[in-house]
C-alpha cells in the first residue's frame, strides 16, 4: 500500500520518511527511538504482514531520556505534580514509600517525573499524535491491521 504524505504536518512527514520508502512502510523498524515507535505503531495499524498486527506493548523500549530533548519539559508541571499527589495521598502506604524516598510527596513525584513520566508524556504529547496523523491518511477498511483486531472483537 501506497501512501500520499503530501497532506502530513511537518513532524508528521519528518517520521513518515523515517518509516517508508517512496510511500511503503519499511518492513522492519528503524533504528532511531522515536522513529522506531512511530514505525511500530503504524504498523500495527497498516502493515500487510500478519506479524506486524501483535499488540506494540513493547513499542517504547527504544525511546530513552536521550531521546527527548533536554529543553523539553525539564520540571514537572505543576498541575501534574498536584495531581499525582492527591491521588497518592488518598493511599497510607504510598505516602510512606514517597516519604522514604524524598522529603515530601510532592517532591518524590518531582523526582518520578526527570526519571519516568517526562518520557511518557513526551511520547503522548509527540509521538502519539504523529502515529494518529499517519494511519488516518488511510481509510480504516484499509487498514490490514485494524480490520483484523475489529473482526477479532467482533465489530466488523
């Protein structure tokens, strides 16, 4: 299957001519992290190859702190740092296991974020939204990947 970029953003194409050659999906994935997890999710949704279509749970792995620029988001923002604290407040036991860790709740979700929810929300905010752009370039009844979890959960 062929794809027409000419209608992507920008960010979007950039990772389109990472993951294609002249408008057909690579078979394998690129080396670069973030190529790779673009280029995965893709083709989950629109490989041909029936060993593309197996959920991409490990699509991630590739994507380091490396990865994400360092003048992006360096500090949690506050309204997740308030979030992640009223949550964690409502539990006893996770209130200790913060409290051993850093001087306060709000701190240890501070420090949570540099090590593991700045890379999470930059895949969510950057690469999710890139993946969406591509796979909708293509009508979903042409999507060998999508039409295949659908009749597997019965809604096609």
């Amino acid at each position: 299957m062929i794809i027409d970029a000419t209608k992507l953003s920008q960010t979007a194409k950039f990772y389109f001519d990472a993951i294609t050659i002249k408008g057909r999906l690579c078979s394998s994935k690129p080396k670069d992290g973030a190529a790779a997890y673009v280029w995965r999710h893709v083709a989950f949704s629109l490989s041909t190859n029936p060993q593309h279509h197996c959920m991409p749970v490990t699509a991630d792995f590739g994507i380091t702190e490396k990865t994400i620029p360092e003048s992006w988001l360096p500090e949690a923002p506050d309204d997740y740092v308030k979030e992640k604290a009223e949550k964690t407040y409502s539990r006893p036991d996770d209130v200790a296991f913060c409290l051993k860790h850093a001087d306060s709740v709000e701190e240890y979700h501070r420090k949570f974020w540099k090590k593991y929810d700045r890379r999470n929300y930059w895949i969510k905010w950057n690469l999710d939204p890139v993946v969406k752009e591509i796979v909708d370039m293509v009508p979903v009844q042409n999507q060998p990947g999508t039409m295949r979890w659908a009749k597997v959960y019965g809604v096609v």
